[in-house]
C-alpha cells in the first residue's frame, strides 16, 4: 500500500542504465542497427509523456548526449550523417513539447536553441524537419504568454511554406497544422475577422487534408477548430437574435414598412414627402438586407459546424464528447429538413457507439406522430436501429423502458379503480405524448425482431419480472429483517439459464467491434429477498452470474429511476474529463458510480453497492439500535435525537439569532467522531493512510462536482461510504441543478462539508489535500466548461427528465425526514399520487416555463464555470476558498432543515 512514488526515480536512473547499455552495443557493432532503436525510442514516446517531466528529464537528456556522440563519430558507424541529423532534430523537438507541456520553458527554449544551430548548417534544405521545429517554437511563445511573437513566428512560417507544401505530402500536411493553429490564435485574439479566419486559415487547412486524404490526428484537430470557430460564430448569431437590440431592429422595421404603405397610399404627392420616402425605402432596404445576410451567416455556419463535427467524430476518437455538441445543434433544428438531410447522410458515417451515451436523450423524442418532423424521426429511428444492432446490452433496456411506460398503470389497477373518474379528468396531452412515445418504441422492437428477436424477447421477460416483482406487495413482511421467500406466483425465481441477457447492473465495456459474443449473463436469482427500509419497501434480490458471482440488485417500484440513471450518466461524462487531464488523473480523481435501470416511469432496478453504509448509519445509528459511533465515543454528549429536538424548536419560532444561538450550544455538546471509522476498519498504518487519503479525495471530487451541478439533498442518509475502500458514493440524485433552493427550508450550502465528514480528513482538515484535490477539480470543470455546458443543456431539454421539482416532491422532500426512521433509499419519492396524477409523467404541459428555467439553470452553471460568485470573479484558488467557508459557515448550517442534521 505505499505509495510508489518513491521508487520512480530509481526506475528512471534504471531505464537511463538499459539505455546507455543498448546504445553502447550498437555502437561497438561494426553494422549496429541503429533503425531499430530509433523505432525503439519513438514507440516509447508515447508511454514516457505520460510521466512526470523530473523522471523523464534524465533520459531525455541522456538521449540527446548520446545522439550528439552518435554525430561525431557517424564515420565510424554505417548510418549517414543526414539521418543522424534527422534523428536528433526530431528529438529534440519531441523534447521542447513535452517541457512546453510541463511549463518548463527554459527546457523548452534549450532544445528550441540546439534546433536553430542544428538547422542552420543547411543540411535540411526545405524538407518537413527543417519546418516542423518551427510550428513548435510558435506553440512554446504562445505557452508563454508572448502572443504577438508567437503569431508573427507563425505567420512568417505560413508564408513561406505556402510557396514550397505542394513539393511533398509532408509539408502539404505541416502548411495545414500551421494555417490551424494559427486560425485558432487569431480567433482566440480576435486580431481578423470571421471570415478572414474561417476562409485564409481554417478552411484552407481542412481543404489541405482533404487533399492528400490525411485523416491522423492533426487532421482531426483541424476539423474540431473549423466545427468549433463556426459554432462559435452560429451561437453568437442565435443570441444577438435572442436579444432586445435586434427585437427593436424588427419593430423599427416593421415600423417603417407600415409607414411606408401609408405614405404610398395616400393620393396627394409632394417633392418633400417623395423625397423622405425615397430615405425611408433606402433605410428598410438595408435593414433587410442585413436581415437576410444574418440569416444567410446563421445558415452557412450551421452547415460547417455539422459538417466539421461529423467529419472530426468519423476520422477519430480522442474527441468523442463533441457528440453531445453535434445533436445539441441537431435537436435545436429538428424542423430543418436540410440540416436533417445533411445528418442522415452523416451520422452512418460515425461509429454508432459514439452515441451510447446520448440514448437516453435520443430515445425521448421518438413519437408515432412525425407529421412536423417526419425527417427528424426518420433521421432518429435510423440512428437509435443502427446503435441497438450493434450494441443491443447497452441500448435496449432504455427502448423498453419507453415501451412499458404503462405497466406501472397495470400493476396499481387496483387502487387505481377507485380513481377512475379523476384520471379520465387528468389525462392532458401529456399522457398522449407517453403513449405516442410508448407506441414509437414498440415498434421499433417490432422492426428489429428479425435480426435481435431472441435478445428482445429474453430482456422483456426478465423487464417483466422486475417490474411484478417491484410492485408485489409486502406490507405483511414490513417489520421482517430476515430473508424472505420469493412467492411462487412471481415470475423472477422461476428465470434460469438467460444466456441472451447481460448482467443489468454490471458494466458491459462497449466492444467497437460489436461483437458480445462472450458475455457474462444472467443464470438465475437466489429464492429469497430482503427488504430495504423506506415508504415503498424496494425489494434486494441476489442475481446469480454465469461466472459465478452474485451481485445483489435493489428493485424499485412507484418511484422515478430516470433522475438518478440520467445523473449518473452525468457522472460518467464528468470522470471521462476526470481522467482525460493528467494533474487529475495522477491524484485518481473520480466520483463514485452505481448502475442505474429504469424499467418503466416508475419502475427499475438498482446496482447494490456491496460492503457500504449510510454514514448517517456508522455516526448515529438508529433510536432502535442505538449503536452509532457518537453514543459510544461520545455517550456523555447530547444524542443526535436531542440535537435534533432542540433545532426543531429553535426553527419553529424562526429567528436566525435563535437558530444559530441553539446551532452552537448543540455543536458545543456534540463532538464530531467519524475519524474513528478509520481506526476501526484499517489497522495496518500504511493501510490506513491510504484509506484516509481516498476518503478525502472522494469527498473533494464529489463536493465540486456536486456543486457545479447543483446537487442537493445531501443528508446522512444519501451519502454512502465504501467500508473496503473509503469512497463516499451519493446516492438519491433527485435534487439537482439547484432546485434545493426552492424547498420549504431553501439549502444554503453549496455541499456537505460539516464537522463529522472534516473529522476524517485528519489533523490538516480542509487545509491539507482536501484543497488541493478541490482546487485540481475545479480546474477540470474550467477548463471543459465548452462540452459541460453542451452535456448539461442536453439532459436539460430532454423531455422525459423531469429535473424541476413538482409541488407535491417539495412538500414530501422534507415532510417525510421528520420521521427518523424513514430510510435513505426513498427520500425524495414522490408517492403513489405522484404517479397517478401524472404530475410525474412529463414536463412538456409547461415547456415554455422548463425552458425559461433550463436557461436560468444554464446561466447559472456558465457563472460557475467562469468562477464569478456573487457578480465577482475570483480564480480558481479563490472560488474553492469561498465555497469552502460557505459550506463550513454556521450562519448557512443553523439555517438548514432540521433533517439534514447539519451538526454531524
């Protein structure tokens, strides 16, 4: 367990040792090949830039010694001058990137110094080495900060290799990387005009690509800065056209067009009304024209931007998540038959899997009645076919999802019978669109029963069996704690051998080959379940694997799982960006996940997370059991159940000066113990270190995550902690993008951040590496605010995600932890008359107010993203300060509702 960092030196001082021992060998050969280990050396390039710049630095430099020893001795070996040339000009320009990218630009500007007295021999001529260190000194000024050099650097070099790319591939290749980079630093500036940019450099280098058909990763880069400059340039069109200058453009406008149809009218004519009508048609000419050019610039960046994306998504895979940009643009103009033309003859050119994570979103908008969108739907169907044939594990739970919408309906019959009456008067257009959407989705099961029939069949058996077993009653069995039998009338116990059915709450890795021939599938359910606490009694079933392993899964129902499953895809998303930076990546950033499966609108089935427990649980137990760890470290201070009556009544008389008073006598009499839960399960110390550690990056990484996604909710019961590893995982996702606001009692932290979760940070508390873990977080969502936006607008305007707060949830939110007992896994349910009213179906009755909120939302999350707090902004260091008093300020925890316990 610890840490390996200490032997990555002595591992760097060995590969040093193997180097100079290969290199001596082919030296003293009479015909050394020296090709091979120059291969050897460019394989391990890619490996090495992935390490810390002080360990790698002593091979680098030990490599450029032994290239210079290689050069003044060339006549003695069988390898030419020109190729040692070659060889050391490419490492040492291999060398200048990797210390640019660590910000060692002394490093950078040495081996840049070396390039020039290299280069300046003559050897080279006008072949690529001789250009390539260029583009590379340009990009080093820029790290810099020296713009204007870098621009000159790179303009000059333009110049010159416009007269010379078409003698070599190489060098048509390098003209276009230069013209790209250059494009992006000039729109980054704002030192030319759009269409100087767009035309003279990014263009131009796309067009150069396409020419000698390069479709590496340089080729993709210029395609996502074309798709990104034009989208840009589109978004900056739509929002001056959302905007009150050019509302009073078009009524000054139309103003004008009816004063000009009045004065044309009129039957006496003089030379001064002719002449200030001349004046009036001019003005209304060129206002028109502006008009239309506007609309023709909106049009003709759309194009580019949708063509670039695609082109960028089929040649490679480093920048997958501009999916989610490529159909947020999409669905902005689903009524656009050309943009939809143009996307049904792209998108079969992208690898279908790239979609994977945008089929919840696509699948929402499937209906059976596309008369104003039929080349929308047409476009749709095709896309979410194409990705369930190719992957059917990772799509058709969803499909099915849509395509049992009403089985939550058949299965509460019962009840529902004396309801009858209000139902038929509450059926809005709402229920059509679910029943348009449910009707959609079983026909496209129909269509692809030819080729996956017997997957589909086998995965509506099992849905089926779920959702019976969701929604059996077992309130004879509520006080029961042992395992209970699965009644024979169930369908679940009887379920053997599913050899066509992935394990639902395991992760099946996506295979880009499509092929799931081997998977690990479900062989069974052991007879019994348990019963998880809480006022809708989810069922724990033990599903057995065919590998032999058994994994419990906590089946739900009269309760909504698309929250949480579209909140954990968001995770996923986050910890993609997570691990695609390597500061976050080096220090095992990442939010904890759980499975999450939606099996109708109130259905599904949950990954039970092994070997974890509330930390409400660990810390104050319940008034049943009593064992929490404040009775027995601490049983001469005040119980959480007295903590807890002392803050009711100091919110039932509603002063702040009283709330904070009792707020600090509690705190003074309640001491904080979980640093306890460490030294109890980890007594090996150097295990215990690093248990510790994990904790506090987890709770780092989950409390700015959560924040910039607004997350609330987050009492003792939501929050899990991993007894083997320490990780906190949150779970009950209902409230988020701020909605805890608008509760009763409005949240007024920005996450849990009290004295008990502080306690196992260890004697430095938020001052050692919580800070540095939360200030490296935050530098991720910075520095990706582009694709979090694009991600977060998405699931916003997704029909089915019903992220806004219904009345009823808020009332239940905090009406139901007035009873203690009340467990963590339904706190936000809003209830059987949730269901059945249908205030849970769809947000699409009020789309014109989910849009006005979606926008609120999206300012809000842009603002935090930009590091402005309160109309001021601070850098990142600063923003993570100020959030952290936030969360730790008893003025904010006195005032919080009573059931979050804001003292543990």
């Amino acid at each position: 367990m610890e840490s390996m960092r200490n032997v990555y030196l002595t591992l760097s001082q060995l590969h040093t040792l193997v180097e100079l021992e290969d290199f001596a060998l082919l030296l003293l050969q009479k015909n050394g090949d020296f090709d091979n280990l120059q291969n050897k050396w460019n394989s391990q390039a890619a490996i090495l830039s992935q390490n810390e710049y002080e360990f790698l630095e002593p091979v680098l430099t030990l490599r450029s010694v032994l290239l210079q020893l290689l050069q003044d001795s060339h006549s003695n070996t069988t390898i030419r001058e020109k190729s040692i040339l070659d060889w050391q000009m490419n490492h040492l320009e291999y060398t200048a990137k990797i210390a640019r990218k660590d910000q060692r630009y002394q490093a950078a500007e040495r081996a840049i110094f070396f390039l020039k007295q290299l280069d300046q021999s003559g050897t080279f001529g006008e072949s690529q080495v001789s250009w390539s260190w260029r583009v590379e000194e340009g990009k080093m000024y820029w790290a810099k900060g020296e713009q204007d050099t870098a621009k000159h650097a790179m303009k000059q070099m333009t110049e010159k290799l416009a007269k010379v790319y078409n003698k070599s591939r190489a060098l048509t290749q390098l003209y276009a990387q230069a013209l790209g980079i250059l494009g992006n630093w000039s729109a980054e500036t704002h030192s030319d005009s759009p269409n100087i940019i767009m035309s003279a450099y990014l263009e131009k280098a796309v067009n150069l690509y396409e020419a000698v058909e390069d479709s590496g990763q340089e080729a993709m880069e210029a395609y996502l800065a074309l798709a990104r400059f034009a989208d840009s340039q589109y978004q900056t069109i739509v929002n001056y056209m959302k905007s009150p200058t050019f509302e009073a453009k078009q009524a000054l406008l139309k103003k004008t067009s009816e004063e000009l149809t009045k004065l044309e009218n009129m039957k006496e004519q003089s030379q001064g009304r002719n002449k200030y009508t001349l004046i009036l048609k001019k003005q209304q000419q060129i206002d028109e024209q502006e008009m239309e050019s506007l609309k023709v610039d909106k049009t003709n960046f759309l194009d580019t931007a949708i063509d670039s994306y695609i082109k960028c998504l089929e040649i490679g895979d480093f920048h997958d998540m501009r999916v989610f940009r490529l159909v947020s643009l999409w669905f902005e103009n689903a009524n656009d038959s050309e943009i939809n033309n143009k996307l049904q003859r792209g998108l079969p050119r992208i690898q279908s899997r790239k979609f994977l994570p945008l089929m919840y979103q696509l699948a929402a908008r499937m209906t059976t009645k596309p008369q104003q969108d039929e080349d929308f739907q047409l476009t749709l169907n095709q896309l979410i076919e194409r990705a369930t044939l190719d992957h059917p594990y990772h799509t058709l739970f969803i499909i099915l999802a849509l395509s049992n919408a009403n089985k939550d309906t058949l299965m509460m019959a019962p009840k529902m019978s004396r309801k009858t009456s209000k139902l038929a008067k509450t059926k809005s257009a709402s229920n059509i669109t679910n029943e348009d959407r449910m009707q959609a989705a079983k026909n496209m099961l129909g269509r692809l029963q030819n080729r996956k029939g017997v997957i589909i069949s086998a995965m509506e058996t099992l849905c089926e069996a779920y959702i019976q077993l969701a929604y059996y009653n077992v309130e004879q069995y509520k006080k029961q704690t042992r395992p209970i039998n699965l009644p024979s009338e169930l369908q679940l116990p009887k379920l053997k051998e599913m050899k066509n059915v992935a394990m639902p709450t395991t992760e099946l890795l996506v295979n880009p080959d499509c092929c799931y021939d081997n998977i690990v599938y479900v062989k069974g359910f052991e007879p019994t379940f348990r019963l998880a606490g809480g006022i809708n009694l989810p069922k724990i079933v033990t599903c057995v694997a065919s590998d032999g392993t058994k994994k419990k899964q906590l089946v739900k129902g009269r309760d909504d799982l698309r929250q949480d499953a579209v909140m954990q895809q968001m995770f996923g998303l986050v910890n993609k960006l997570l691990q695609k930076d390597p500061e976050t990546r080096k220090r095992k950033l990442t939010v904890r996940r759980y499975k999450v499966i939606p099996l109708s609108q109130r259905s599904g089935v949950l990954e039970w997370c092994e070997g974890t427990m509330p930390l409400g649980e660990y810390l104050i137990g319940n008034p049943r059991s009593n064992q929490g760890a404040h009775q027995r470290y601490n049983s001469q201070n005040l119980s959480p159940w007295e903590c807890r009556s002392k803050m009711n009544g100091a919110h039932e008389k509603g002063l702040v000066s009283k709330k904070k008073e009792t707020f600090k006598y509690v705190c003074d009499r309640f001491n904080p113990v979980f640093r306890h839960f460490f030294l109890e399960n980890f007594q090996d110390p150097a295990v215990w270190f690093e248990r510790r550690l994990a904790y506090t990056r987890s709770v780092a990484t989950c409390s700015i995550v959560g924040y910039v996604v607004g997350l609330g909710d987050r009492h003792v019961q939501n929050i899990l902690i991993d007894c083997n590893t320490a990780e906190l995982i949150h779970i009950d996702l209902g409230v988020a993008f701020e909605q805890g606001r608008i509760l009763p009692t409005p949240e007024t932290v920005p996450f849990r951040l009290t004295r008990d979760l502080i306690d196992g940070m260890g004697i430095a508390e938020v001052e050692g590496v919580f800070r540095r873990f939360c200030e490296k977080t935050m530098v991720v969502m910075h520095n990706n605010q582009e694709a979090l936006l694009t991600i977060v607008e998405v699931l916003l305007y997704d029909p089915l995600y019903e992220w806004t707060l219904s009345p009823l949830k808020v009332l239940q939110l905090q009406q139901n932890k007035a009873d203690p007992d009340v467990s963590d896994l339904n706190i936000t349910n809003a209830g059987e008359r949730d269901a059945l009213e249908g205030s849970g179906d769809s947000n699409e009755s009020n789309t014109e107010e989910s849009n006005k909120m979606a926008e609120r939302v999206l300012l809000r999350l842009q603002q935090k993203l930009k590091g402005v707090e309160e109309g001021v902004v601070v850098s990142v260091s600063g923003q993570v300060n100020r959030l952290i008093q936030e969360a730790r300020d008893p003025k904010n925890l006195c005032r919080l509702f009573p059931g979050w316990q804001a003292w543990i």
